[in-house]
C-alpha cells in the first residue's frame, strides 16, 4: 500500500476536521470555560430525596444570583455554578457579621427544596484563574520546546535530524488543535467545559503522540542505514508498513480501556477520559499519515512551495 503518494489526501481529511473548529474558536465565546479558567463557584449538592431543577433555580434567583447555572445529576444531586461567592464577614471579637453566601445558599436550599445530605464545593479568584491560563500555555510551549530538542538530538545521526524534531512538533500540534477544535464545538453543543482535567489530557496525549511518531521515525532511521541507495518516499513509506500493525494494535487497546472507563467510570474524570479518547483516535492517525509526511514533503521542497502559495493567495485576492 502506497500511502506516502497519497499524503494530499491525508492532509486534506486533517483540513476537514480543523477547519470546523477553528471556525468556532473564532465564534465567541472560543469555550465554555470551567472556574480554573473564568473564576467562579462550584456547588456539587446532593439533596435526601428528588428534588427540581426550577425549585433550586427559583432560591438562587431569590438569592442574587440569577446568573447561577444549574445542572441536575440524577435525581438527587444538583451541580450549581455561580460568580464567585462572597466569603462570611468576622468581626473583631471573632464573631460572624454577615454568614456566607454559600451558608445562605445551603440554608436556603435545606428548608425551601430539600435536606441536603452532602455537599462539596470549590471556588477560584479571577486572579488564579489568569495564572491558570497562563501557566497552561507556558507549559504546553515548554513541552513542545523539549520534544524539539529532544528528537533532535536523538536522531542526530541522521541528516536533517532538527526535520525529525519539527515534523514531531508539528504532528502533535495537529492532534492538540483537533482535540481543541472539537472542545470548542461541544462547548457550543452540549455545554461541554474545559476545565484543569483538559488540560491532563492535552498533555497526556502529547506525550503519547510523541512515542507513537517516535516509533515510526526510529524505523526509518533503521532502514535509512540499510537503503542508502533508495529515495525517501521509498523508505518512508516501507516504515510506515512495518510500523503500523505495531501502532494500531497499541492504539486499539488503550482505545478499549478508555472507552470502559469513561461508560462505568464516575463523572470526576469523565472529561478527561474524552480527551483522551479523542486524542489516541486522532494520535493514531497522525502518526500514520501526517508525521512522516512532513519528512517528504520538506526533503521534495514542497513546504516552501506550499509556503509561497499562501503568501501569494492574498495579492491574488486584492487583484
């Protein structure tokens, strides 16, 4: 199977898939943030017996706080999201001035919706939720940085081994904007959030990515040794062959797991298990038919060709 003369049409299903997500990163809001990244708080109640949506939601208006959004878990549990609340006021003798907003909320919900039986609750100043934002973005450039160097010098032996750490790069980057994409549509679908457990999996799948391209480029560095007379199409896509039933039988078990977890697992890690998910899916297929794509099309100068096309296509369209 000659899949190396078909990368056009790899990169063009990988376009395909893209393309829709950007186009919502572009709708505002890009996401549908949890408090880690928008500041706020987090009420997780689970009241003694059933209890409705519009009764809770009826106390929170009453409350102050119309904003709240409200998610029924159940019949029992109620997920309330609101502003950050208000912590209570202490006098100087030690006394409470003013209770809490959350003992107001909790109070209220006891005596007008139901007993409440347990309770767990979570709040982030906007100040953290800037510096979370800012550390994640520091750390995914950081991580995309060693991966560079690393491939780099572990593939020193080869010419053009800074092509190998690249095309690294870039196959991750690839998986990091499809699984973003798709976050961003859900957001605006089903009111998925991107909270701290997207923020694993992103860099879970990284990795990932990262080992499973390594495997393939270490292949063609084996038969680049032994073929130094062949063209490198040739090579790549031979490695390619011999390398695939190895990555398709990985990527389908983890797949397996994943999928188990995230049908019997608990709702704590639910978003981060449909990252990963997403990720070993899309991992699979860029390791296969992008990565070392990359490698030929830079080796037949057709990413400086690509590269002039996009830069022409604007004076084109002014003309």
């Amino acid at each position: 199977m000659d899949i190396v003369s078909k990368r056009g049409w790899f990169f063009l299903i990988s376009a395909l898939i893209i393309v829709p997500g950007l186009i919502s990163l572009m709708i505002p809001p890009p996401f549908k943030s949890g408090i880690e990244f928008s500041s706020g708080s987090v009420l997780n109640i689970t009241f003694t017996g059933p209890v409705s949506e519009a009764d809770v939601r009826d106390e929170l208006t009453r409350l102050g706080h119309p904003e709240a959004i409200i998610q029924k878990i159940g019949d029992r549990v109620a997920f309330i999201r609101t502003n950050v609340l208000e912590e209570a006021v202490v006098g100087g003798d030690g006394r409470v001035v003013k209770p809490s907003e959350r003992a107001l909320i909790e109070e209220a919900l006891a005596e007008n919706v139901a007993p409440i039986e347990s309770r767990e609750y979570d709040t982030v100043s906007p100040i953290v939720a800037r510096e979370t934002i800012q550390k994640t973005i520091i750390a995914v450039i950081v991580a995309s940085i060693g991966i560079l160097a690393y491939v780099t010098w572990a593939f020193r032996g080869v010419p053009h081994s800074f092509r190998y750490g690249v095309a690294t790069v870039l196959a991750a980057v690839h998986d990091i904007v499809v699984i973003i994409g798709v976050f961003s549509i859900l957001g605006k679908v089903i009111d998925m959030e991107v909270n701290s457990m997207f923020i694993v999996g992103l860099l879970t799948v990284l990795g990932y990515t990262v080992n499973d391209t390594i495997v393939v480029f270490d292949r063609i560095r084996e038969n680049m040794a032994r073929n130094v007379d062949r063209p490198l199409e040739t090579i790549v896509n031979t490695s390619i062959m011999e390398t695939v039933g190895r990555s398709l039988n990985t990527s389908l078990a983890t797949l397996f797991v994943l999928l188990a977890l995230y049908l019997l697992g608990g709702t704590t890690i639910r978003d981060l298990l449909l990252v990963l998910l997403i990720g070993v899916v899309v991992g699979s297929y860029s390791t296969i038919f992008i990565a070392s794509q990359f490698l030929v099309m830079w080796e037949r100068g057709e990413l400086l060709k690509a590269l002039r096309f996009l830069r022409l296509m604007p004076a084109r369209g002014g003309s």
